[in-house]
C-alpha cells in the first residue's frame, strides 16, 4: 500500500525563501515606481549583469569546493587593465602605449587578459591544492597582489596615474554592440554571457573534470580513494576560472569604457552572492549553472532597481550585505536540516 507524500510547507518555504524575499523587493520597487518596468531597463539589467555572471561562473567552482575567492574582482581589474591600455585609440595622444600607431587585433589584448586572470588563479590554486591553504586566505592574499599590480601598473603611465581611457571604437562596438528586436535591444554581452554559460554546463554536466569537481566538493577523502587526482582537478577549475575572469574584464572594460585602481572593486562579493542566491552551497558538492545565471540576474536587478530608485549608496552597501548574511544564513540552514 502505497503512501501518501504530505507536502512539507516549511521545506519548501526553506529551500525557496530567499528567491521570495528577493521577489518581494522588486516587486515593492515596481509598487514604488511602476516605469521601472521596461524593456530598456531589463536590457541595461541584463548588460550589467553579463560580465558579474561570466565572474561568477568562474566563482561558482571554488565555492564547489567548499571554498570561495576573494581575489576575483581585483583579478578581473588587473586583465581590464591590461585590455584597455592596449586598445586605446590610436589617435588618443595621452594613451600608455604610444608605440601602438596602428590599431592591434583585438584578440591579441583578449588572450592577454586571459594569461593574466590564470596567472593570478594559479597562485590561488597552489595554495589550496598544494599548500593546504583555506581558501579565503590564499585569495585575501592574491587580492592584495593583484590590487598593487593594478595600481603600479596604472601608475607607470608616463603622464601619471590617469583613467585607461579613450578606447578603440571597434573595441566598443563588439562589447557594446546589440542586436535590434524591433521591441527591445539584445546586447552582445549577452550573447557573450550565454555562450559562457553553455560551455560551462557541459564542462560541469559532461566532462571527467565536472564530475570529478562534485565528487571532490562532496566528499574529497572519498573522491582521492576512488582514485581522482584531487590536486590535478583543483587546478583545473581555478585555470578555467581565469579564463572565465580574463574574458570577464576584457568585456567589462569595454562595457564601462574607463579602466581605473576601482575598477573590479568589490565584484567578487557580486559574484559570490549571485552564486549562493542561485544555490551554489558553500558546503560543497551542489550547485548549477542556470542556478548561477538566476542568481546573478536577481541580485543585479536588486541593485539596478536601488540605485534606479536613488536610494543613498552607503545604504545600498548595507542592503548588500544583509542580502549576502541572509543567503548564507538558508544554506547553512539548508546543511543542518539534510544532516
């Protein structure tokens, strides 16, 4: 005789109460001001959130792993550095690098900013893997080091520290670009942010490293018995997170037009909220890529809808961190009531 499976309310308010909360609130913004709904407003969310989604996407890995990165968001501003003093206008007289009199591919700064994101990944990596090192320090660390790289690197312009600014009109164009619906706009970054996120579903869902990733997260004693290269794999998933930061900051110099020592500046917190609204849990071993993608375009219209608002900047910091105490706080919950 078969039972009957009485739906559990306090389950499902557990597993679905910040996606509520957060829902409210935009519905309040919308009760507050109704034009913020609209397609220009959706597009300029949705454009804003491409870039923190393909960080995020890197971030979502080490959280896997039960571990974080801190380092992300200055990692990303180092690699925008690096792409945007290489393709500043030719003609821009004050640019970094005066030698460049004809325009360069546009590829070469790309790969650039990719080299540099898995340079400072592979430090973070080694820590970990090899050192032994808890996350959140080898990052707080790597984030120190690539915050002063930026800074020295900024600085070395001949002219003084100044903006990496006056960017290549191609370069512009293919961040900035979009595709006209008649109705609304289509950025290209997301396309770009789409792309990522399919080529990162199939490494989690398809490959050897996917699985293995869980398995490590879940139970990494385990998975070194059953014979997975637990120091190999780590080091996997923190290279792809640097290309996924290299491609990150080389879209979002482009998209912001302007690099500086600020630029990447608390983005990784964005990253880590997003991943953790959209279910990465920090006790390792769960976690999907739509997941992710949700999570970064709730928090994102959170907090275009705060500052569309006008709502004062040091409060919105405090909104923040409430969200992110408040995401963690479920997960936890979430670990305890599964033990």
């Amino acid at each position: 005789m078969n039972e009957t499976k009485t739906f559990d309310w306090k389950e499902w308010l557990l597993s679905y109460s910040l996606y509520i909360i957060l829902g409210l609130l935009i519905v309040l913004v919308v009760v507050v001001d109704d034009t913020f709904l609209s397609w220009g407003n959706f597009s300029n969310i949705m454009s804003q959130a491409s870039t923190r989604g393909i960080l995020a996407l890197g971030v979502a890995g080490m959280i896997v792993y039960t571990g974080t990165d801190l380092s992300a968001g200055r990692i990303l501003g180092a690699s925008a550095a690096v792409s945007a003093s290489l393709l500043q206008s030719v003609t821009y007289g004050a640019r970094m690098y005066p030698s460049i009199t004809e325009p360069i591919p546009m590829i070469v700064p790309l790969i650039l900013s990719i080299l540099v994101g898995m340079f400072f990944t592979t430090i973070n990596a080694f820590g970990f893997a090899v050192l032994k090192m808890h996350p959140f320090i080898i990052s707080l660390g790597t984030q120190l080091i690539a915050y002063g790289a930026l800074c020295l690197y900024i600085d070395s312009q001949a002219g003084g520290a100044q903006p990496l600014a006056n960017l290549d009109a191609r370069y512009i164009s293919f961040v900035n670009g979009y595709f006209d619906l008649g109705f609304t706009k289509l950025p290209y970054l997301v396309i770009y942010l789409a792309i990522c996120a399919v080529v990162m579903w199939v490494i989690w869902n398809k490959t050897v490293l996917g699985k293995n990733m869980f398995a490590i997260g879940g139970n990494p004693e385990a998975a070194a018995v059953s014979g997975v290269n637990v120091t190999r794999n780590i080091f996997g998933v923190y290279l792809i997170a640097g290309v996924l930061y290299g491609i990150a900051a080389f879209l979002e110099a482009g998209r912001v037009q302007s690099v500086t020592t600020n630029t990447g500046l608390n983005y990784d917190l964005d990253a880590i909220s997003g991943c953790v609204i959209g279910g990465v849990s920090f006790t390792g071993g769960v976690g999907t890529i739509p997941g992710v993608i949700l999570g970064v375009v709730i928090l994102q219209t959170i907090n275009y809808s705060l500052y569309y608002l006008g709502i004062n900047a040091y409060l919105q910091y405090i909104i923040k961190g409430l969200i992110i105490i408040m995401a963690v706080a479920i997960d936890v919950r979430k670990y305890i009531k599964k033990k």
